[in-house]
C-alpha cells in the first residue's frame, strides 16, 4: 500500500486507502481480437484524456493531485462520486465514481465533504490511460450540518424492464445526421448501449466500444446474420456529442453502419427508456455520472437479456443474437479462430 497521505484538518482523515475510477476514455483504435466465445481481450485499450500540450506522456505510472466534493454515497455498491476540480495533464473537471475496496469505509464520507486525494495513473507506451486508481482521499472539510428532516432530492424510479416486456420507444440523430426511432429497427434483433465519446475511465465507454467491436466483427463473420443485427451506441451528451463528433468517433473505433451505428438522443427522450433499461446518468455539461447499461432487443421490440455493467461477453451476447434468430451459429472451430 502507497504510504498515507499527510494528515489534513478534519475528523475523518483515511476514508480509503484504494479507490478504483469507474466513470468514462474516448475511443480505442480499433476492436479487439477475438479471443474465443465469452471471452475478452486483457486490458483496456482505449484512447486516454492528454493534456494540452502535443507531447504525449511518458509512459508507466504518474501521480495527480484530485480535489473535490463528495456529491454521492452508494453503500449497496460501495461507490463514492466526486465532483472534481480541473486535473492539469489528465482530464477537465467532472463528476467520477470510485468504487471503494471496503464498502464499510462510507460510513466516514458524507455528501458535500470536500475531499483531497491522490490518483495514481498507469499509461501505456503510446500515452493511453490503462489503469486509474485512488490510493488516498482524506476529508480536508466536513460538510456543514443539515436538517434531519432534509427532503431526498431523488426522483422517483420507473420499473425497469423484465425479458419479454416491450422496450419503450425513443427518437435519436444518427452519426449521419439523420433522425431515428428505435422503432425503425424493428423485425431486427438490436444491441444497444450507452455512451459519451468524452468518458474518461478505460473500463466504462471505452470498454463497451471495445466489446461492441468485438462483437460486431463475431456477427460479421455470418452475412446473413449481419443483414439481420443493428449494433447501436447511444450518446447521452447531446450538449458535445453532435452528428459530426460522433462519425469521427465511430471511425476511430472502426464502427461502420449499417451494422453498427452511433447516434445521440436528448434528455427528455432518454428519460423514456434510460431507467426501464437500468441506465442512470446525470446530465451535466462536462461532468456525467453514469452507470452502464446492455440490452439485447428481440425482432418484436421486446426486451430478451439486460446487462448491467461491464462483465459481459461478446461471446454470451453473440449467443443470444443467434437463439432470437434462430442460427445455430458457427463450428467450435470457427468460433475459436
């Protein structure tokens, strides 16, 4: 363990001693090999924030001072998000969740203490961000006193969606420029996600465009199959995320419609099928709390699998693609190529 930070004036000093970053890393260069059904490439491979000098970082492990406020506590999940300060030669303020190692060390952070910490980051050869972690945060100033009898300020949730259950419908602007419903997919089975090209963190945006191209090129390899899936990433950042933003992005990541498509949605659209399908964002300008959301939609328009989280595999979901289609899907040989 890093040695502890200096201790700074406050009644709760160590609130962690090793936090993981969740939140957000615009996008990798291309999909990752295929490692075989199920199963994912090691390692991020995302493109990281960079300063703003051309000159990219060196590689190998690098220190950065994070300031903040605690704007949320999940002690189900054990998550921790802080809204920080401007991270000269890393990243711009924003809101990020930390997932912390002992859940139990919530019960030393309440929301509106400002916090201090230390982000210890990882690159890779040619600059990008491959690991992100907190190895101290300190309260520097409690949270004032509130009212015990202070209203909660969270909206009240819709249902989320059981396999079998109609996925309400949702208008979006594609890469393209051109508006689209979800609807419009029908008759098709359709994998959509959600994301932000501006995110942050290698294990969140950057990973799901990472299986996305994962999984495109295992539904490539069938025409037929191809002809029949639609791979759709949707932007909840409408404030950056234009038409043109998000085709430079699609490039980058070697995401090509018909197949696999980016679009972005406005907020009130989102609102119409952002919890039913267990995704939770907040919608700031440059500071986006969210979690991650995978949803496989039958030919009906019906709900057939939900993932939450990043533990999915191409391989499970090129599976469930082929059952709702009907294809018994490729030899144990090809598959494994």
């Amino acid at each position: 363990m890093p040695p502890a930070m200096p201790t700074l004036p406050s009644p709760r000093t160590l609130l962690a001693s090793s936090l993981v970053a969740l939140v957000i890393v615009p996008a990798c260069e291309g999909p990752a090999p295929d490692p075989g059904p199920g199963k994912e490439a090691p390692g991020p491979a995302g493109a990281s924030p960079r300063p703003d000098s051309a000159q990219a970082p060196p590689a190998g492990p690098s220190t950065y001072t994070l300031e903040g406020v605690v704007r949320l506590t999940d002690r189900d999940d054990g998550v921790v998000s802080i809204d920080h300060e401007e991270i000269p030669g890393l990243m711009p303020a924003m809101l990020m969740d930390f997932r912390l190692e002992d859940p139990s060390l919530l019960d030393d952070v309440v929301v509106d203490d400002e916090v201090v910490g230390t982000l210890e980051v990882d690159r890779d050869g040619s600059g990008r961000v491959i690991r992100m972690e907190m190895v101290d945060l300190v309260v520097s100033r409690p949270a004032p006193p509130r009212p015990a009898t202070a209203p909660s300020a969270l909206p009240p949730l819709l249902p989320e969606l059981m396999p079998g259950q109609p996925v309400p419908d949702f208008e979006m602007t594609t890469q393209d420029g051109e508006s689209m419903r979800l609807s419009d997919l029908r008759g098709k089975v359709v994998v959509l996600t959600f994301i932000f090209t501006r995110c942050p963190q290698p294990e969140f945006c950057p990973l799901m465009d990472r299986k996305f191209g994962t999984l495109a090129a295992r539904v490539s390899r069938s025409p037929d199959r191809a002809g029949r899936v639609r791979l759709l990433s949707v932007s909840f950042d409408p404030e950056h995320d234009t038409p043109g933003v998000l085709a430079e992005h699609a490039r980058r990541v070697g995401a090509g419609p018909p197949l696999w498509t980016f679009a972005v949605a406005s907020h009130e659209e989102l609102a119409k099928v952002a919890q039913p399908l267990g995704l939770s964002y907040a919608p700031m300008t440059d500071q986006i709390r969210h979690t991650l959301s995978t949803a496989v939609i039958a030919p009906d328009g019906t709900l057939s699998r939900l993932e939450k989280g990043n533990g999915w595999g191409a391989g499970d979901l090129d599976g469930e693609i082929r059952s709702l289609l009907g294809d018994p899907g490729d030899s144990p040989a090809k598959l494994n190529k």
